[in-house]
C-alpha cells in the first residue's frame, strides 16, 4: 500500500513546488533558482527515502523485492537488473547525489549520522562478515 501511495506523487509538481516556496522563502532574489531545484529535489529524495523505509522496517529487514521498488520510486530504470542489495543501494544512493556510504571494511563506515542508508548499509556490512 505504502509503494502505491508514493507512487502517485508527481515528482515534477512537488518538487517544483517545493522550489517554488524556497524561493518565496528567499524572496525571489535572483540567482539561485538552480540551488533552490537542486535542494527541492534533495529533500523530495530523502522524504520518499524516510517514507519508504520506515514502514518497510516494521515488516522486517529490506528485501531486494523492497529495495527495486524504491528504486522505482527514485526513477532508477530497470532496478530489476540489479539484483544485488549492495548494487541497489549505491544505484539509489548515485541517483540521490548520496556518496555511496557501503564499504567491506567495519573501518569505513560511513561518517554521516543523518544518512537514510545507515542502518541498511550497516546490516549489509554485518551480513558480509
């Protein structure tokens, strides 16, 4: 139901929207219209990825089923090519301007607290040990 309700969202509208009221934040001064884009677009990204996620995690661990649908979601094309978690995540966190955060190595976590990709990529890590 989840996937269904984040499917109907038009990303061109809300993220013009969004741009739109950065904007009117700023008082329209020229010259950041691309910044305000860019930062609508990343905060479109993190809601569908926060959204997603949560509900997803209390019916237990993301599945690769799970992560092609938010891949999908993202506007990744053919998710269903990738069919590894690990290559699915750093598609989505590529197409989300994230730096893909997953290493083999404990030492190489990824330093950002606030990352949505996390706990994922911590779970990824363990189950490579």
């Amino acid at each position: 139901m989840m996937y269904n309700q984040l499917k109907s969202i038009n990303r061109q509208l809300w993220i013009s929207e969004a741009a739109y009221y950065k904007a009117l934040a700023r008082e329209f001064k020229p010259g950041k219209a691309l910044d305000d884009w860019l930062a609508a677009e990343s905060a479109y990204f993190e809601m569908i990825l926060a959204c997603y996620i949560s509900v997803r995690e209390e019916d237990g661990p993301l599945t690769i089923v799970s992560l092609q649908e938010l891949a999908t979601l993202i506007g990744i094309d053919n998710p269903d090519r990738l069919i590894s978690e690990v290559a699915l995540i750093r598609a989505m966190q590529d197409a989300t301007g994230h730096t893909p955060c997953f290493r083999s190595e404990t030492r190489s976590l990824c330093e950002r607290f606030t990352c949505t990709w996390r706990p994922e990529c911590q779970k990824l890590i363990s189950a490579w040990y």
